[in-house]
C-alpha cells in the first residue's frame, strides 16, 4: 500500500518483518522478494537517490539500454506495492535496537516536526549515497551535464568516454587517480582540481609523465548544448576542450540513522557484511553503495535477493509449521 | 557480431580476452560488461537453457513481471552484439588449459564432427543447470504446465502457490524435504515421488504428522487445460487434486567441459568460488546455478558483473598505459 501523512496511523500498530531504508533498485529487490515471501514490508524512500540520475541503464541484463533510473523506479515500486509491500515517502532520522525489534523514526514530510516511529523485526539499510558535484554559482549548469556526458561511475560509462577528450574532476590528491584508471578507456585527459586541493610534486611528476595537463584553478561553468559537453571554463579564464568528463569526487554516505547502533562494524563509510549482504549485526543488513563492493545496479538488486531471502529463512525457521485445514482435506479420489 | 559455420573462420586466429559458456542471464551480464569494458569476448550459447522456461520473471527489479525469459535473452543477446560481444550458437564439447590460453572446442551444428577450436585468456563458466523434470509416456503434457503451473523454484514461485492445493513431486527421500519448506506457502500439500524412490519409516511418520498423503505410484499425466493444472493421475488409478505443484527431483548440471582441469574446487557438483565470481582456478571464473549459493536471476546478473570486472581489472592492471596522440595535444585555450 503506498503510505502518506493522510493514511500512515493504519500502520502504527504494525510490527513489519522489514523496514527497508532506501526505494532505490537494491531496497526495490528486497521488498519485491519479501513481498513474494509473503513477510510485512515497509520501504521508506526520501527521493533524489543515486538512479533518479542515471539517464540510461547501459549494462544491465534484460532492459533495453536506452531504460533511464526513473522508469527503472516507477516499475520496481508500483510492482513492490502491487506484491503487498508497503511505502513510505520519508526519511529516516533515526533507528533505536530495541532487542526484538528496531523503532525506526521517520520525517514524513515537512510538518512532521516529531516524526513518525515505525517498528519492524529487521532492518535492510539500503539509502546509498550520492556522488558529490562540483560546487559552481550555477549548479543548473552542472546538472545540465552531470549523468549525460559527464559521468561519476567509471565501469558504468567508461566505453562511453572512448578515445574522448576528457576532463578528470577531482576533490582530492588521491581522487587524481582516477585518471590513470581512465586512461584504460581515453588517454586524452585533463585533470581539474576546481581548486580543492594541493597536489604534491610526486603526483605532478606522475600526470606529466603520463602528458595529463593540470589545472588547479575552480570551474566556472561547462560549456556545450543539449547535454553534450564541449570544454571546461576555468575561472583563471582557460577553457579546457573536452567532450566528455569523470567526476570522482567521493560520496556522501546516507548513513547517520545507523551511527548510534551497536554491534555494527565499518569499514570506513561502509558496512561489512557477508554473503547474504548481513551485516555484523544479526537483524540489520546492508546492500548497494552502502556495502563493501562493486558499486553496480546488479550488484545492489542480488544484494536486495539475499538480505531478503535470510530474513524468510530466518522468520520461517523461526515458525510453526502451518496446519492442512479439515475443511479443504479431501484431495484424491480413486 | 553474430558468429554461425558460415563465417566462424573470421575468429579463428583471434585470442579472445575471454570465452563465456552459456548464454543465459549471468552469461550475458559478463558479456555486457566485458564489451563495454572494451574486451574482446566469445559467447557460446547452447540454445534451451533454464532461463528460456522461464514464462515470466517477476522478481527482477526494473522489468514488468510479465516478461518472458525467451523475451530477456533477446534483449540482452542483441545488446552484447551491438556492443561488441560475438555470439555463436554451439556446444562446448572441451575445454584445454594451455597455460596462457584456453582451447575451447565447439561442435557448431551436427556436421561439426571435429568440433570447432576458439582460444581465449580467461573462462567464464555460465553453463548452468536444467531441472530434471518427471519423465512420462507423453512429455508434452509434462511441458505444458512446466514453468506455468508446475514449478521448479519455490524462492521464484512460491508466492503463486499461495494456500493452492500443490503436489511435490521428488525423485528421493532427501528431495521430499521441500514439502516442508513449502508450507511456508501451502500446507495443503501432497507428495509424489513418481515410482522412483524408497521412502523410510522416519519420513514417511513426518509426512503423517505433517498430515501430508504420500503417493508411490508413478505420474501417468497432468490435468488441466490452458497450463493450468487441476490434478495428477497416477499409474494406480488415482487422481490428486491439485492446482499446482513443485518438481524438486534436482538438476542434470552443465559442466562436463570442466571436469579435466586441474586446480578447480568442486562442491559436489557446484564450483567454489571467492567474492567476485573466480573460481580456484586463477583464469576461470564461474557464475549462475553452476556456482554455489542462491539460484536467482538477480544474483546470476550480478555475478556476471563480478567476473566481467575482475577479467578487466587483470587485464588492465597488465597493460601499459595508454599516450596521448600528438594529433590531438591541444585541448586548453586561454
């Protein structure tokens, strides 16, 4: 059932199998199978997740690669609910462990000044991130470009940078690496630090050896039409010719709600989990860009499969077995 | 490009990066993103695979649960050509480890008496598996319910048994445990083993007790119209009600070509292998229902992407990189 501000308190009394924090393609695969296991499910989705930019799905088995993340969403979600998956447009402030179940706090549009707690048995942290921008005076201009012809996930889209000339955007020193990782798809790369950093003389020798020109000076604006790029203004007044550009500037993690809980263990931003996407916690798992891993949309969806699948296992071990009812009992007939 | 007997020689010379068994879900996921990884790659696709049973797949994020396998694998077959990828309709009869390379030997049609030879760097085993299904006189009428009414995953299907009257169907003592498993969906269950086991005391006390009939008598024919089923009769006479059913009598698993090459770790007949799809073997990686863990879409897809990517990062990390052309050197301008 989809859940708004008008029809939540139905659901105040229930104590859902799952709660999945995150209705991207990972949260979407989790409430689809728990769904079909026949388990109580909440998504709590607060929106401009990672695949709402994602103009194309180009490498994932069974869409025609012209599928954008939108159309991807609007399908996954309408069948989750259809399956019986409730969902909620929200976002989770806070998540207590409250030994059987989590009380997971949710800010159901801007009124709700309180929140709204709702309780499940497990918890499926699938909230991403999202990559960080350049910051410039006109972030429209950034957006104009940011998922068409200037990229932030390399595997994704590197065969779509081939032999282009190519701007590498990075935030920090180590970011500049990306480039030489690049240079697999176009060795035609420039690196841009839009001002954000120092770059010592060991990392200059290595972008010189490779000819990769630096410029260390902030971006202005992008230059192109219709989404394609054409060159990078700078604000010291270059303007670097390039098609297509790597933004890899790191992500910011939509993990605050889990930073209070115990027993969970970090790999820096990132969740450990094992190979049912559990974390080292017993009732919460973790999938997609949260969890160690590839970043990829069909890593995220198998994920959503196994944390879904655990769960049923665990619930359905944990039940009596159902009973054959006297009034259907009669099945053959000689 | 597609590959056929009439213009196979084209490749013959070629050392493909790497030659994909199996042209299902997680075999064209490796392929996709080997392509786009700018890879050169082989698929060799034996035709009637578990996937082209499949009359929906309704638990695949982004897809309408309507979708046919037939309707994926056309799909994704076309994408992975256009990418890049060649296709060649074949059995893998052998495979050779040379050290370097692999020599895959095909048979391409029924005149391929000698079998075909292809070389590659990396092997990727995407084979699978195809569920034995209960043999009958007349196996057109087994075919008509398979996939529709008659089932072979629970994880898949389960929740379109929901408190149906189901017979499952086992070919030995040990498969009759799904009935229990099963009534999680359904407890009106009834179990047949199609006269091709013994059943012990202990089991035969658990099905009382769980009060599911047991019939030895084997299959004769399926009933029912338009792929629904409505019973089963059975050599004895009798005739169970049912309006659906689970065949859990195990899988005939595609890997013979395997079966010669040292340094592979077998789980019985499952290949063991790490967290991105590699097998023990360091050049062969191994995904879908021939690798262990869950036997779903999502996770064959994703194992693809796993294999596909670790292939690049070895080939890549192997390479020199790539120069900047001196006809393209200018790309700032102030």
């Amino acid at each position: 059932m989809k859940l708004s501000s008008k029809n939540l308190e139905a659901r105040l009394d229930t104590v859902y199998d799952a709660i999945v924090v995150g209705g991207g393609m990972g949260g979407l695969s989790a409430a689809i199978y728990l769904a079909r296991y026949g388990l109580k499910c909440l998504i709590v989705e607060k929106g401009k997740g990672r695949s709402m930019w994602m103009q194309d799905l180009r490498n994932y088995v069974g869409l025609d690669p012209e599928t954008s993340g939108i159309e991807i969403l609007k399908q996954s979600t309408k069948d989750a609910i259809d399956w019986g998956a409730d969902h909620l447009r929200g976002f989770v402030e806070d998540v207590t462990d409250e030994g059987d179940t989590f009380a997971v706090k949710v800010k159901v549009g801007k009124k709700d000044e309180e929140g709204t707690t709702f309780r499940s048995k497990y918890l499926i942290a699938a909230s991403g991130v999202i990559d960080k921008l350049p910051e410039t005076d006109n972030m429209q201009n950034v957006y104009d470009y940011a998922g068409y012809t200037l990229h932030v996930c390399m595997i994704c889209d590197g065969f779509d940078m081939w032999d282009q000339k190519a701007v590498v955007i990075a935030g920090t020193e180590g970011q500049i690496n990306a480039a030489f990782v690049l240079n697999w798809f176009t060795p035609y790369i420039t690196v841009l630090t839009h001002g954000l950093c120092e770059v010592g003389d060991e990392m200059r020798q290595k972008l010189a050896d490779h000819g990769y020109p630096l410029y260390e000076s902030p971006i202005v604006k992008f230059h192109g039409e219709k989404h394609k790029m054409s060159g990078v203004e700078l604000a010291d007044g270059t303007v670097v010719e390039a098609t297509t550009g790597l933004i890899n500037m790191g992500s910011i993690y939509h993990n605050q709600y889990l930073k209070n809980i115990e027993g969970l263990e970090w790999n820096g931003e990132n969740l450990v989990t094992n190979d049912m996407a559990k974390t080292t916690h017993d009732r919460i798992f973790a999938l997609g860009d949260l969890k160690q891993g590839l970043n990829q949309v069909s890593v995220a969806v198998a994920d959503g499969t196994k944390a879904a699948t655990q769960i049923w296992r665990n619930i359905r071990r944990a039940s009596e077995p159902r009973k054959w009812d006297e009034n259907i009992k009669e099945t053959a007939s000689v």
